[in-house]
C-alpha cells in the first residue's frame, strides 16, 4: 500500500492527520485545526499539501483552511450540509460520495450527530477511516446539533465497517472517555484492560489513537447501546433511547 499516515498533536488536544500517497506525491490534510502545524508537518515530511478532507465545521476541524489553501493550492473537500459554514469550499459531498487519492478511494459516510452534515472518510483498501469527532476511543461526540436517532444511525454506519479497520479519530479524550466507560459498563472485563492500558499510555506520555474498530466494539458504551446488558441497566426499550441515555449521562458525568 503506497499510502502513510502521518499523526501529529495540535491545539490544547486535537490530532492533525496527513495522508500522504508515496506513487503519486499527493498529500490530504485530514481537517485544519491549526494550519502552521499542518504545514510545519507537512515541510518536514517534505510534503505538499494538495487536498484538505473536511469532516465538519467546527472551528478546530475546519479553521485553517483559507491560510493552507493559500499556502499550497489545495482543493477543498467538505460535507454538503455543513459546507456553508466551512471556508473556501471547492466539492461539497454526501453519503455515498468517493474522494480519491491518487490510486486510493474513500468512501464518504454520513456520521451527523455531533453536527448535522459530519461525514467520515472510510479508505477500504487501506482499512483505515478518519472519523473526527463522531467516534472517539471509548466515547462519541457531543450531540450538539443531531438528534439520537441520528446520531444512532451513524454510529450504525461506523459499527458496519470491517471490524480491523483502523479508527483515526480527532482528539486525545481517551483517559476521561475511559473513566466513562468504566462507570458505564463495570462488569466488562475487555474495558477494565483497556482502561489500565489508556492510564499507562497517558502516564508515558503517549498517545491512545488511533484504535481499532473491533476493539472498539467490545469496549464502547456508545457502540454497545444495542446490547441487552446496557439497555438493562441504562434503561430504553431500544438502541436509540438507550444511546440518548448514555449520551445524557455523559455530558453530566465528571
């Protein structure tokens, strides 16, 4: 596989993503956080920055587009639905939608929740997806705009990939997302492992992204609100009430 991505941290929490494909020199920038971090990177690698993949509008995704794209030329991809809030926009794209980097392709999945028009880009033949802030290691996003059947949905979309898919998500939120999970889901042995791995990699100074889908699976409250033992103890007569539970619960938890 000619592809390499290169992971670096940014702002107070945020990781900046450069995929770079060797055959062809062409390089994306997984959202734009912090533009001269990115292109800081970007020189190092002896990169040029030529696409920007937008996974929503939030300013630590999408805040550093204008200055990359003035820096390099880059064309700038963005979900359809958020793109009138993000800069400088050149293809706006939808579920279902491919993106291509030089021979590789990525499919556009809807993940909307965290914000309405979020999308994920999902490289098969690579097995990795970039899903910014809808699903994190242990935990999801924030619900700020989507609805729970929404956001349920695209959690659906995300548990449907091959399960060895390897999950680039946006931020280093994975010691608090454990404390969480923990509280969540005691009796889950897989987790309690996970959760001492997380507290040694934090103490080390180390990152705990990316993960992986299938431990995710295992190990997420919010990708387990389909499991009978969850829905007993959190309540809800289906996955959705049962993520809108969670979720709640979350957003009060400290």
């Amino acid at each position: 596989m000619s592809l390499e991505v290169h992971q670096f941290p940014c702002l107070s929490d945020n990781y900046g993503y450069l995929l770079h494909d060797r055959d062809s020199g062409a390089t994306v920038a997984i959202d734009t956080p912090d533009a001269a971090a990115y292109l800081r990177a970007a020189e190092a690698k002896g990169w040029k920055i030529t696409q920007i993949w937008n996974t929503h509008w939030h300013p630590d995704h999408a805040g550093g587009n204008e200055a990359i794209k003035a820096a390099t030329g880059c064309t700038i991809v963005a979900p359809a639905v958020d793109a009138p809030r993000i800069a400088a926009v050149d293809r706006a794209v939808a579920q279902g939608d491919r993106v291509r980097l030089g021979a590789s392709e990525a499919e556009v999945i809807d993940v909307g929740g965290h914000t309405l028009g979020h999308v994920a880009y999902h490289l098969p033949q690579a097995g990795i997806a970039f899903v910014g802030d809808s699903l994190f290691a242990l935990g999801c996003g924030r619900m700020f705009e989507g609805t729970p059947d929404q956001f349920w949905a695209s959690l659906l979309r995300l548990k449907a990939l091959p399960t060895a898919t390897t999950i680039y998500c946006a931020h280093e939120y994975t010691a608090s997302n454990a404390r969480f999970a923990v509280h969540a889901d005691p009796d889950n042995g897989a987790l309690a492992a996970y959760a001492a791995e997380v507290e040694q990699r934090r103490a080390a100074e180390l990152p705990t992204v990316p993960t992986t889908l299938d431990r995710e699976l295992a190990t997420n409250p919010f990708l387990r609100a389909d499991d009978p033992a969850m829905q007993a103890r959190w309540g809800g007569t289906n996955a959705v009430e049962t993520f809108a539970a969670l979720r709640a619960a979350k957003d009060a938890f400290r």
